[in-house]
C-alpha cells in the first residue's frame, strides 16, 4: 500500500495512547509486565533496531488471549517475541503490541516418559538439559540454539542435520481471538526453517516425542556438537544464520567462495569464522545489516545467479 494515502489511525486507537495502553493493562494482573516505548534491541542477540510501541508479558494463558482479542478488535499489528535470535528489528522500532511469553507460566517443562510437554516460553537449551537429565534423547541438537520453543516451533528452527519439527508430536496454539486448541505436528506444515500453519497462531507449547537414551550417552554427542559450533561459528552478536542454505550449495559456502568474509558496511560485518553469520561488531544499526544483506545477495546473484532468501525475520520500520 502507498504509504501517501494511508488514512491515519484515530487518536487513541493506537497501542501507546493512554487510552490503548490502559485498554491493555486493564486486563493484566499484577504478575503481568506492559511498557511503552520498550527497546527492542537489547531484546535480540544481534543487538540492532528501535523500540515497540508496547511491549507485553503476559502472566498466564488467559491474559495472552484477552491481549490478542483487543489487539484483534483494534486492528494494533502484533508481534510475538521469543528470544529474539532470529529477528532483525529495523531501526524505526515496531508500531505495535510486542508480546513475549517471558512469564514463567509459560516455561513449564513437564516429563513423562519419552515426552517431554513444554511451554512454547522454555528456552530450548533448557528442554535439551531436562531431556538428558531424564535420559530422553533426539534432543541433543537444541544445546546450541539460542532460542525458546516458540521460536523453534515458529520458524522449525534445528541444528547439527536435525530440526524441531522431527520430535514434535502435537502443538497448543492459540488463535488472534484467543482460543486454545491442539493439534498434531502434522497438520501444520513444516517445511525447512518454516512452519506455515504457525503463521496466524501463538504456539503455546508442544509435545515433544524423545527417543530412549542414557544420560552419559545424550552428554556425550551434546558435547561434540557443542564442540563442532564452537569450531565453525563465531560468538559475536549475530542472529544465527542470516539466509537459507539455497539448493546446491550452504549458503556460508557459497558468501565463503565469494571472498565476502570480512565485508562490512559500518559496524556490521560478514563473520570471518562463518560466511552465513552477520555479526555486529558494536553498535551496528539495522540499517547497516540490511546494508550488508543486500551487498552479500547482489553478489550471489550477479556472480552465482543464487538469490539468496533471509532466514531471519525481518520486523518493523
Ligand atoms: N562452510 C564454508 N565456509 C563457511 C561456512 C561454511 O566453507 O564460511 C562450509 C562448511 O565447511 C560445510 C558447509 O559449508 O562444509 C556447511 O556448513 P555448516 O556445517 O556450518 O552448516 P550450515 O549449513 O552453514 C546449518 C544451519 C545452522 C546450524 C548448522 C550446524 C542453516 C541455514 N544453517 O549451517 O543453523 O547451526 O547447520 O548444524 O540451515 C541457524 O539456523 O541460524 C543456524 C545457525
């Protein structure tokens, strides 16, 4: 849309409006967290982009689906936050509710047997640590990902030839008027580094289904994929691997093979340790890393005719 004739929302129907923030707080409880003007940055693990309008922790289900209603109801853009290490937030910020399901009653991790039912707010390294200790293995993978469940749910995040979506048995979600259901994994069409029957929906948790395995054993391949990430990925702020690996060649590769390594444009640079990294070397702005992704994609398209896609969500203004 033309940005010229867009009709301009009515005062006090934006999310940062006295009347829209105290709309939202109204259905808070004390355990709750809402801000305006929240920063976004120090919220993402490459550090860079503006703040939110609102930002929102709700403190239980009931609260998360009251917030999406009114959300809903008044047209206010959401965005579900995780960690925040796939997300590269533009330096405008995001004009909208932020929500994040940072309150503990979405962290719950519970065992029984093979399965592992967690909250979509359990950071994964969390689930890999509680899957070893109970001797549940297949979930050695999610030691090295910097994210929650939510996120891996959200974007099938995975690592080390594995991906979420492999030990995933049923997913909760919620809908943007509220409502819970539960559905199994394969209803929701997983694909690598996507997961398309998230995109309209809250992922509130999962089943995971593990495989038999003794803790010693889980201990040791954690260690050597935790020792193969350490060799080959850089621990600059980053936000993981910035594009797809296209079909034919990694995408770290094929940046590697084009002699970007090192590239930079301001304080963003291409990971000399791996090609598929952008790295923020302090105090890069988002405007810099989108600089840098457009630099890397017209080389691999003007010398490879690769069109390199961002694996990383894209957000804001
Ligand atoms: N390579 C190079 N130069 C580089 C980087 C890689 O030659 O600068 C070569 C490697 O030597 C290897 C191949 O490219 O032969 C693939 O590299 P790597 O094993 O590092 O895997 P990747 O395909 O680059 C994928 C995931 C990572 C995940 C790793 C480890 C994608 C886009 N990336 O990387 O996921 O951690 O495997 O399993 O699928 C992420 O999604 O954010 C992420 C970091």
């Amino acid at each position: 849309m033309n940005d010229a004739v867009k009709i301009p929302a009515p005062s006090g129907s934006l999310p940062a409006t006295d009347a829209g923030f105290e709309r939202l707080k109204s259905v808070l409880s004390p355990g709750a967290m809402i801000r305006r003007n929240e920063p976004l940055a120090a919220r993402t693990t490459l550090r860079v982009g503006g703040p939110a309008d609102v930002y929102v922790e709700p403190a239980g289900e009931a609260e998360l689906g009251a917030v999406l209603a009114i959300c809903a109801e008044r047209d206010w853009p959401v965005l579900v936050l995780g960690r925040g290490s796939n997300l590269l937030v533009k330096d405008g910020g995001f004009r909208g509710v932020v929500i994040c399901l940072g309150h503990e009653s979405f962290h719950r991790i519970e065992a029984n047997g093979l399965r592992l039912r967690c909250g979509a707010g359990a950071r994964v390294k969390a689930i890999a640590a509680e899957a070893r200790r109970r001797g549940v293995g297949g979930l050695e993978f999610f030691e090295g990902i910097p994210g929650t469940l939510g996120g891996a749910l959200r974007m099938n995040a995975g690592a080390m030839g594995a991906s979420t979506f492999e030990r995933v048995e049923t997913v909760r979600l919620m809908d943007r008027a509220g409502a819970i259901e539960e559905r199994p994994a394969a209803a929701l069409g997983a694909t690598y580094r996507h997961c398309e029957g998230l995109r309209e929906f809250v992922a509130l948790g999962a089943v995971l289904l593990g495989a038999p395995g003794s803790p010693e054993e889980i201990e040791r391949t954690m260690a050597q994929f935790s020792q193969k990430r350490r060799a080959s990925q850089p621990a600059a702020a980053s936000a993981g691997c910035m594009f797809k690996n296209p079909a034919g060649i990694p995408a770290g590769r094929l940046i590697d093979e084009l002699g970007l390594k090192g590239a930079r444009v301001g304080a963003a640079r291409v990971s000399l340790e791996h090609g598929n990294f952008l790295v923020n070397d302090g105090g890069a702005t988002a405007r810099e890393v989108l600089g840098l992704i457009e630099l890397v994609r017209r080389r691999a398209w003007e010398a490879r005719g690769i069109e390199l896609e961002t694996e990383v969500r894209i957000v804001g203004e």
